[in-house]
C-alpha cells in the first residue's frame, strides 16, 4: 500500500495501537525518514515495523457554545459553528480592507468593521517593536485575551450562573484586575480603557480583537477570524477558573473541559507561551521567556519544553506546561507542532486559531448576530527573516 506524504505527516498525531507508546522523539524521526523517502521519490510501503500504526484524524469537538447550542441561525453562526466543527478554517485571507472614509464620518459609521480598521492602526503601532517582533504590550494583551474569557464554566452555567467569559468584565467590573492571577495585565487593562474610549466600541470586543490582533502581529503568526458584537458586563466573573501553574496535567484539563475546551485544543492554545515572559512565578528570574523566541510566534517552545539539553538558560519552563506536554492525552499532539520544515508551525496555526476562537466566545449567547471584521487585521508574515534570532524582540 503507498501512503501519500500528507498522511505520514499526520499519523504523528495518533494513538499507538501496540502495547508499548513509542516517544515524541521516535514519531518525529520515523517521519522525518518518511518524507525524506517521499521526497527522493521512493515507493513507500506498510509503515515499517519498528514505525508504530497510529491514527490520522484529529479528534473533533462537536460541543456548541452559546447560542449555537440552539442552533446557527446566520451565516456568521454558521461559519462558527463550522469552524468549531473544523470543517470551516479558523483563519482569515489575506484580504486588504479599505475603509469608506474617516474613523468619525458618517459613511464608517455605517459600517460595522470601519472603526475596526483604525483600532488595528493603533494597535499595530503599539504591539510591533523596532525590530518587526512583536513586544511586551502584544503578549500582554494575548494573555488579557486568555484571562477575561477563560473565566466561564459550563457546570456554573448549567446551574445558574451563566456568567464571565469574554465579556470585557476583567477590565469593566473594577475588581478582577486585582485578582492575585491577574499580576501584571493592569497596564494593557489601562490602555484597553484609552481605546474603548476613543472609539467607542464594546470592551468585550476590544479584547478579544486584542488578542488576535497581537498573534498576527507577532512573525509567523496566523490571522484569526476575528468577530464583533460581543455584549458588556461590569459583573465580576467567578472566581477560581484560570489555570495555576503548579497544578496537575489531570486537574488542568479537567478545568478546561469544564470550558468546552478538549485536551487538543488546550495544547495547542497553550503555545501562546511561545511569546510569553513570566514575571510573576518566580519573581527572581522576572521577564524570563519560555523559549528562545519570545518575539516570534514559532513552535519553538513545543520542543524547549521538553529538551533537556540545549536550551537557553534563560528560558524558564512552567512546571504545568511541562507535565501537560508529557501527559498521554496531550503528548502525541505536541509531538505534531514540533515537526520541522513548516508542517508543525502550520498545523499548530491552524488548530490554535480553531481553539482560540471557540475560547474568545465562550460565555456569548449572541454568535448568531455578531459581524465578521478579520478583514482589518494585519496581514501574516509567514516569512521572517530574523525569526530565528534568539531574544532579540523588541
């Protein structure tokens, strides 16, 4: 049986069905021999027998969100609900946007995605070193993204409390800003309030277009779909929902599972940290990347997490992210985004777009109304000269 060289890329992501479960490090370089085969135009046959039988589909998660647990009503709702099923891509063309006139006119006015077009202006002068990386302000606002919409619970929900979520209440409620988790986000909180201010648009979606806005931003970075309409609340959200950084891999994706959110999905979200700095775990090593790029949204940290030897002393590994990554429901997923020459880099993109999306809704019951504005985002570099620099990041 010839295989093609798409389905041997995608076997790293499966199940061993052998007794014994065969290594990130062997998946990776059983596969690497196999594209090297494939590409010298070689007949492949039956996986060799020391090449474990494994799985090529992704697993799909069909829980709805919201008010696409009634049903999609719209084409918006549609194309959520698709992209949440993944049979619709979470990532955006590379469409230009021009607008019909000035951020005050009537002609923007009248349209929802023009004011959009001039807070991706500010925020692009705001995210983007000197060098083209993308800065501490980015990766603030990605984790401010992360913290006002990861505080919401189906189990509350379920039972009343159908509140939190990416709602702008970390910055709206005037309490949970202060929370010990949220260290470190009061300065981007302030400068969200500035723009809210000067544009007049919903905080809920400041943020989450925030986010996306700062993973584009960042070299290699995917264009997230990115929608608006999201309704406000000043009520605080509960408490006790965002992750810890000593918990176990068992409690952290139970947390997210309460989120809707599969053991899939939250490996690949967690490779925000690719441009994350810690200031607050371990306070005498603060602004300490975790990994050698912090400037550039590469699948670097996949493989500096689980290295042991030749990674910058610099980086400091989170003692969660580092079980999460040897953890069986999680590891073979990992082992995917670190495969070389692109295919982990695209296929980490891809499915941290599908991820982040369903987290940037979770706790909105209005999806089926809310309008499609990806279209002002900055294009993607997929190209980065300097992407390989290590820690020089604006």
């Amino acid at each position: 049986m010839r295989l093609s060289i798409a389905a041997c890329l995608l076997a790293a992501a499966a199940v061993q069905r052998a007794v014994a479960r065969p290594t990130p490090e062997a998946i990776l370089e059983a596969l690497a021999r196999r594209q090297v085969e494939a590409e010298d135009g070689e007949e492949i046959d039956e996986m060799e027998p020391d090449i474990p039988e494994l799985e090529e589909a992704d697993e799909i998660n069909n829980r709805m969100i919201g008010d696409l647990r009634q049903g999609a009503t719209t084409p918006v709702g549609e194309s959520i609900r698709n992209i949440l099923l993944r049979t619709e891509s979470a990532e955006g063309s590379n469409s230009r946007y021009t607008p019909p006139g000035g951020v005050n006119s009537a002609k923007c006015k009248a349209d929802t995605c023009c004011v959009w077009h001039y807070v991706s202006i500010a925020m692009t002068a705001k995210f983007t070193g000197p060098t083209g990386r993308c800065n501490d302000w980015a990766r603030a606002a990605i984790r401010l993204g992360f913290h006002d919409a990861g505080t919401w619970s189906s189990n509350l929900s379920a039972n009343g409390q159908d509140f939190g979520g990416a709602d702008g209440s970390i910055i709206l409620s005037g309490t949970e800003i202060n929370r010990k988790e949220n260290n470190g986000l009061q300065n981007i909180a302030k400068q969200m309030t500035k723009w809210q201010k000067q544009f007049g648009v919903s905080m809920a979606d400041l943020i989450q277009y925030g986010a996306n806005h700062a993973v584009v931003t960042c070299p290699l970075g995917p264009r997230i779909r990115s929608f608006v309409g999201r309704k406000d609340s000043k009520a605080a959200a509960p408490e006790n929902l965002l992750p810890s950084a000593t918990a176990s891999a068992d409690s952290l994706i139970s947390l997210f599972e309460d989120k809707t959110i599969s053991g899939h999905e939250l490996a690949a979200l967690l490779g925000a940290h690719s441009t994350s700095k810690q200031r607050f775990f371990d306070p005498s090593r603060a602004n300490a990347p975790q990994d050698g790029t912090p400037g550039v949204w590469d699948i670097r940290y996949y493989n500096q997490t689980l290295e042991s030897v030749g990674v910058p002393k610099r980086v400091l590994r989170i003692p969660s992210d580092v079980v999460l990554a040897q953890h069986p429901s999680m590891s073979n997923e990992w082992t995917k985004f670190r495969m070389p020459n692109g295919v982990g880099q695209k296929h980490w993109n891809e499915d941290y777009a599908e991820a982040y999306t369903r987290l940037s809704l979770l706790g909105v019951n209005n999806i089926n109304s809310l309008t499609e504005c990806t279209k002002t985002l900055p294009r993607p570099r997929p190209d980065f000269k300097g992407a390989l620099t290590l820690f020089i990041d604006g």
